[in-house]
C-alpha cells in the first residue's frame, strides 16, 4: 500500500488543490480476478471542519484497506458542501468531472467503471457523498455516516449565518425544489438516469443532532425505490463513533479482504 499526495491545478477552482490516495499493493490483491489494471475506486469525503488529510489522521483508513483491493480518494471541498456556489466557485464540477480526469493522468489504473467506483463521507461529507451519487451516477454504491442528507429538520439557529449558507445553495426558500436537495436529485433519478440506482448506507446515532433528518431522509429513499441500507445506535456527532462504523461502511462495499489481516 501507498500514501500518495498529489497536488494538481485545477482549471475550474483556477487554484492548486491538493488530493491524497491510498493506493493498494496490488501484488498482495486477495481477489485474483481482479486484473490491476482495473482498480476500484472509494472516494471518501470529509465533514466542514475537515480537509483532504482529515480521513489519514482520524480514522484509520489506511490500516483498515491495507490488504484491500481498494483505492482511496481522498480530496478537499473547503467549506462548499461539494456544491457549485452562488459566488461562482464550482467545486461540485471541479469534484464530480475534473478530479477523476486528474486521477485517470496520474492512476491510469483506476477504474472509471461506475461498478467499480463508490463515494462515502461523513456529515457534510455523508451530505456530498449521496449527492454525488444521485446527480452524476457514477457511483454504484454511496454512503453516509452522521450525514447532512435532509435539511427539513434543521431550524436556522442550528444552520447558523444565513449568509454563509446563502453563498453556498442560493435562495434557502428555494433549496427543496433545487439540485442541491438530495430529495429532489431522488426524486428526479429515474428519469435522467434510468432504474439502475447506487445502492445507499447510512448511519446516524441516536444522539446526533442530525438523526432526524437522517431518519427522514432514508424514509424519503425508500418511498423512491432506493435499496438503502440504515443503522442507528447510540452515538453522537464526532469522530469515536465515525471510526467505528467505518467497518461498517467496507462491508457494505463489494470489495475483497482478509478478514484476519485487515484487523490485525
């Protein structure tokens, strides 16, 4: 396994950014039929107060997917929400069209299969993760941990400045019936891209601010035809409880392992 950091410049931010990669020792691959030519892909997406070394420092991940068949992309949003803002900074095209592009340079042995590539974060990241999935389907599998995914029972004293909130999704009294709303990127699935839908994980703790909307949202999911998986259990919102559900998320994921080393 390999930690890469690469920084790129990106035409769409017109600024560097920077991307970091765990990128799997495909000499010790424990599914055989996968070629290393063709290597899937889990893009992992951090929470507002994070970045692209968030996942390395907190979690674990690298120990986790060492004996994976798996690469992981790690890049940063800022604090954008993975969203195409009203003051003109596209980091939702800079993600979901560039960074890949970016990738294919440098990795040519990353799958563009949308099988074979799945996207997962946690809160403002489980927000982008389910996201993504739903606007450009290239992803088979998302998932989201203590995630942003329905904003229908937040108050705006729990939002905070309107006008940070503003710059980033526009008109709030607009947000429902925008591409910004996973409901409506649900809703509107079927017809842009067909009955061939990611299959979706969340996890929220009882505890979490969030699990309300979490218990919505994958209601809401459902009634739309998502196979969604859902977990909840004590836990608030912080990163004990992220890191421990993290094996949940690979589960779900269609990768190969071993079991003994990968806890080991």
């Amino acid at each position: 396994m390999a930690i890469l950091q690469i920084e790129y410049y990106s035409e769409i931010l017109g600024m560097v950014r920077n991307v970091n990669v765990i990128y799997p020792e495909t000499v010790k691959n424990p599914d055989e039929n996968v070629p290393t030519t063709d290597i899937p892909v889990l893009y992992l997406l951090h929470g507002m107060s994070g970045n692209q070394d968030t996942w390395l420092n907190r979690s674990g991940i690298d120990r986790l997917v060492r004996n994976t068949n798996l690469a992981v992309v790690m890049p940063s949003t800022d604090l954008a929400w993975y969203t195409n803002t009203t003051y003109g900074a596209r980091y939702f095209d800079a993600i979901a069209s560039e960074l890949p592009k970016v990738l294919q340079n440098f990795l040519p042995n990353l799958s563009s299969k949308r099988e074979k590539n799945f996207i997962a974060g946690l809160s403002m990241g489980g927000y982008g993760a389910f996201k993504l999935a739903l606007a450009t389907n290239q992803f088979s599998y998302a998932a989201s941990l203590s995630g942003a995914i329905s904003f229908k029972h937040l108050a705006a004293t729990d939002l905070g400045d309107e006008a940070y909130w503003q710059g980033i999704f526009g008109d709030l009294g607009k947000f429902d019936e925008s591409d910004n709303s996973v409901q409506k990127l649900a809703a509107d699935f079927t017809e842009k891209f067909g009955t061939d839908k990611p299959k979706l994980y969340a996890w929220c703790g009882y505890q979490d601010f969030l699990y309300e909307a979490n218990h919505f949202a994958v209601k809401d999911l459902q009634d739309k035809g998502f196979d969604i998986s859902y977990d909840t259990s004590d836990g608030k919102h912080e990163w004990y409880y992220w890191t421990k559900m993290l094996d949940r998320v690979l589960d779900f994921l269609p990768i190969k392992y071993n079991q003994e080393e990968r806890l080991s």
